[in-house]
C-alpha cells in the first residue's frame, strides 16, 4: 500500500452551474488530507475572462493570521508600480502553499526540483537544524501583486488583503518550507522570511511581471571555492605573502 507515502489528495469538483458559498468538506479519519478544488461557472468565467496568466488569489491577512501584515513602503519612483518590504512568518507561507500550491508560481520560470539540488538541501538544511537562522541565510521571495489593501496603524502601514499574489522569485523557499512541515514535520515557528512586493498597474501586468520575474532568478553562479577564497587561512597566508614582498624591497 502506498497509503502512509501519500501526504494529501486533491479533488477537483466541476460544476456545471454556481455554487453559492464556499463548501466545506469533512476529513476522514482514515485517509490522508482530502484538498477539494471546486469549480463553478463563475470561477470558470473569471478565469476565462481575465486576460491574466494565471488565476487570480486573493490572502486575506487579517483572516489567516488574525491580524494585518506589517510593511515598510518603498520609494515611488515609477507610477507603474511600487514596492513594498515585509517579513512573512514561515507559517503563513506554508498555510498559502497548502492551500493554492502551484497557483502561487505559475508566473515563476523556475521549478522546484525537490531536495536534490545543492541550494535545495541547504534550505532543507537551515530549516531543520538552524531554523532561528532561516531569515539570516535565506534570500527571501519576490512577490508581486495586482493591488493591495492598505491602511495605517499606530504609525505605520499594514496590509489587510492582497489581490493577485504570485511568487516569481523564491519558489525553492516556498516548497521547500511547505515539504519541512508537510513531510518531515518540522516546527516552523522560528522560522520567517523577508518578501519584497511589487504592486504592478493592471495594464501593465504582462510587460513587468515577467521582467521581474525573470531579472530576479538571474544571477551570476556563487561557487564554493569563491566561499573558500575568504577562510582565515587564505586571509592570513595573503598578509604572510605581502609582508615577504615588502621586506624584499626594502633589502
């Protein structure tokens, strides 16, 4: 039986008509999670009628964490768009992987490549042995969004609902910390990562996103003989070196 390898199911309901409000489904006590995805005629008209990529979603932060998302406002340096800077709990993350899954990455040119690759054991890594250090080590994810819900408390801005959210730098972190809990049934609570959210004009969405998306997951190759190259050892037999070179011409 492949039953204890299985860790949710996903229904997917279509319903040819509307449905009224959200349905709720009752676990079973003898299988694994049971996700059901229902898709109604609305559902399917908005998707088809959107124009975007992918599926819109809208977070509901003040629903899911029970309180609004505090932000750091960026400069407006272009009325196309504007950034803002936030720490994310690696349990909301999670939370917004298990619930939409790959709905969040469908802008990302990258794939999660399980826990094989070198950054993706190292991320597996951090989280399971130095999880207080995640956000230390961690680059972050890059976010961006169709508009978001602001308003300002006690000085400082929130965030209460974000629509359009997809993650086009950072999917690695993303499942990453969705697999160390869903899998290996780590504690998460030590666990945050720093997010930077772009907000895009609508009609801008299919010019910038996909700039964004594809400037942020490039970058130039870090090996570790670069890492190398700054031990003390090197460091200190540098110093030895120029000191040689500087008592030869003065004799």
């Amino acid at each position: 039986s492949i039953q204890g390898n299985i860790g949710s199911i996903k229904v997917v309901i279509l319903v040819n008509g509307v449905v009224g409000k959200e349905t709720k489904f009752p676990q079973p006590n003898d299988l694994p999670e049971v996700v059901v995805d229902v898709w109604d005629l609305q559902r399917l008209y908005r998707a088809a009628s959107s124009e975007l990529a992918y599926e819109s979603v809208t977070i509901d932060m003040e629903k899911i964490l029970g309180s609004p998302l505090a932000c750091l406002p960026g400069p407006q340096l272009a009325k196309d768009h504007s950034c803002y800077f936030t720490i994310i709990p690696g349990e909301l993350l999670y939370d917004l992987y298990h619930q939409h899954g790959p709905r969040l990455l469908e802008l990302n040119v990258r794939s999660f490549l399980q826990a094989r690759g070198k950054v993706n054991r190292g991320i597996r890594d951090t989280l399971r042995d130095d999880p207080e250090y995640f956000l230390a080590y961690n680059n972050g994810i890059s976010v961006t969004v169709e508009s978001l819900e602001l308003i300002e408390e006690c000085g400082s801005t929130v965030i209460r609902k974000i629509h359009g959210l997809q993650i086009v730098n950072g999917g690695q972190t993303m499942a990453s910390i969705h697999r160390a809990k869903d899998r290996d049934k780590l504690d998460l609570s030590k666990v945050f990562v720093q997010a930077k959210i772009t907000k895009i004009d609508s009609e801008k969405l299919d010019t910038l996103v996909p700039n964004i998306s594809r400037f942020s997951n490039t970058q130039n190759k870090v090996s570790n003989a670069d890492f190398f190259a700054n031990h003390p050892f090197h460091r200190q037999f540098e110093k030895l070196c120029r000191g040689s070179k500087r008592g030869l011409s003065k004799s």
